[in-house]
C-alpha cells in the first residue's frame, strides 16, 4: 500500500506547487503592472517579482512550470505578445520608443515626466520628421500631387486613367500618406521611368518581384539590394527603410543625448550618478535637447543621402563613351 500513497502524495505535492507558481507568477504580474504581459519578456520587471519570491527552474521546476502556463495564458487573454506587435510593428513606433528611452536615460525620469508631453514631442519630432522624409514614404517637395512619392501611384486615381499620378481623393490621399503611413503601390515601368530617369527594365521587374511576390520574414521584413531609384530598401509592412533612414534616426538620437547632457546637473547623493532637476528642466533643457537633435537629425540625413547619392549613382547602367560608341561603329 505504500506505494500508491506515495504516488498520492507525488500528485499532491505537485497540484499544490503548480497552484503555487501560479499563485507567485499573478503576484509578479500585479508587481510588474506591464501594458503588455508577454511570455517574450524574459528580462523585464515580472521575472525579477518572480525570482524575488523564490521562484526558478533550478531550484523550484514545478512552481516555474507552474508561473509559466499562469502567464501563458495572462499573455493569451491579455494580447500580450500580440500587443507588443502592434505596439512595435512600424519603424516609427518603433523610432518613437527609443526617443522616449534616450531622454530618460539621460535627464532622469523625473525630469522627463516634467517635462511634459509637448515639450519631449516637440523634441522627438525634431528626430521623427527628417527620419519620415529620408524614408522616401512620401515626397514633401510634391504639394501639388498630396505629397505623392516619386515613382509611385495614387491609391485614389481616377478610374481607368493610364497616368495614375493624380488623384480625386487629396484628402483621402494625405490621411493614407501620414496617418495611415501608406506608400501607395509602383507605377507602371513607363511613368515610372519618367519620373527616375535612371530606371531600367532589369531593375523595375526585380524590384516588382519583390514588392509582390517575396514574402520575406514572415511577411513582416523583406530587402531588396535595389529599390526603383537604385539603393538599397528594407519594408517593414510595406513601409520604406534605407540607409538615410537609419542615419537620420542614429544621428537624431545621438544628437539629442549630447544636447540634454549639456544641460546643467548634478550628482544624486548616494549615488554618484548625474542628474536633471526639476528646475534645471524647466532651465534649457528643452532648447538643448531641440537643437541637439535637430542638429543630429540633420546631419545624419546629410551623410546618409551622400551614401545612397553615391550607391545609386554606382548602379546606374553604364553607357559607352561617344568615342567607344563611335570606335564600335567603325
């Protein structure tokens, strides 16, 4: 008989640990008070809860298998790993995240909160509006045609008309353009090329092949060496990154750290950390961080249109020479 009460008592012990750490993981999940509960989080404030109450694979297996399935399905009836896909699934989402991280890092997060919410969007729109236009999304010298990208078509064009460049739509096309972050699909190869006179048969039919039919990773991300005006492009959900993008961003961000570190501060007792006061924040700290990361921002779209200038102008087709064409003539 002692056998089955031992495997009873094996079941008992392992009922009661499971209850355990899920009981520990709800705790840890009210500790955290996450946005996004999410399994994928391996290294953020739920797992520290979790560890403070005793709770690890090595030493407490049942109790980890337990929190697990607790937060697998707080992730599932939360959209929790779903959210932080929504959340991060556009470049620019994803841009304003690191804004907001590099001004707490640097100021403190009291600073931050005082701040505001203008002046900190004030300051990332200085990184976030040059990082939109070096995107190549839209085309902020092309008023006339709401702002249309060159090379690309109207979403909203008059029904059967060959030249889809105009529109019957403009409002419909700006709300699509900068709210909805919509390209708008290629022009056919013939206004195309009048648009990008460097356009060639091979490189549009490449570049069509992968804007339709390359699925890339999980249809999220796919890159192309080539995009219609010859540089390199990656999509995230159809939304254009290039090299002046990422420049732009890198510089922006490295900008506005240098311009709110100017700023006055001092050393936390205790701590040896530097810090922004609440005073000081109110004390240019937003001019300094505006100029930082315009400056920044500007730069970097300097540099990075001087990399695609350069990459596009390598893959252009090349042409004889009038005294090669006249040698082969001969």
């Amino acid at each position: 008989m002692s056998n089955p009460n031992r495997f009873q008592r094996l079941l008992a012990n392992t009922s009661q640990a499971l209850k355990e750490g899920a009981r520990k993981s709800e705790q840890a999940t009210r500790v955290a008070e996450e946005i996004y509960p999410s399994v994928l989080n391996v290294a953020g404030k739920y797992h520290k809860a979790l560890r403070a109450q005793g709770v690890s694979l090595k030493e407490t297996p049942v109790q980890a298998i337990g929190a697990f399935g607790t937060r697998l399905v707080t992730d599932l009836t939360n959209d929790g790993t779903r959210g932080v896909y929504w959340r991060y699934n556009h470049p620019l989402a994803i841009l304003d995240t690191g804004i907001e991280n590099t001004m707490k890092a640097v100021v403190g997060k009291d600073a931050y909160k005082d701040l505001g919410k203008t002046k900190t969007g004030l300051m990332a729109a200085t990184i976030a509006v040059p990082t939109t236009i070096m995107s190549g999304a839209f085309n902020i010298l092309n008023p006339g045609q709401a702002f249309r990208a060159t090379g690309y078509a109207q979403t909203y064009s008059p029904e059967g008309t060959d030249d889809r460049r105009e529109t019957e739509q403009p409002v419909q096309e700006l709300f699509d353009r900068f709210f909805l972050g919509r390209q708008g699909a290629p022009l056919k190869y013939e206004t195309a090329k009048a648009e990008i006179p460097s356009l060639t048969p091979e490189r549009y039919s490449r570049f069509m092949q992968n804007y339709y039919q390359d699925r890339g990773f999980m249809g999220i991300l796919k890159v192309t060496p080539e995009n219609l005006e010859g540089i390199p492009e990656a999509r995230m959900l159809g939304y254009p990154v290039n090299i002046a993008t990422a420049t732009t961003a890198i510089g922006g961000l490295a900008g506005l750290a240098a311009g709110l570190r100017s700023a006055p501060s001092k050393v936390v007792p205790g701590t040896g950390y530097r810090a922004h006061t609440v005073d000081m924040a109110r004390t240019g700290l937003t001019r300094r961080g505006l100029i930082g990361g315009a400056t920044g921002a500007l730069a970097g779209a300097a540099i990075g249109a001087t990399i695609n200038a350069t990459i596009a102008q390598a893959n252009r087709p090349k042409l004889p020479t009038v005294a090669e064409y006249t040698e082969e003539m001969q």
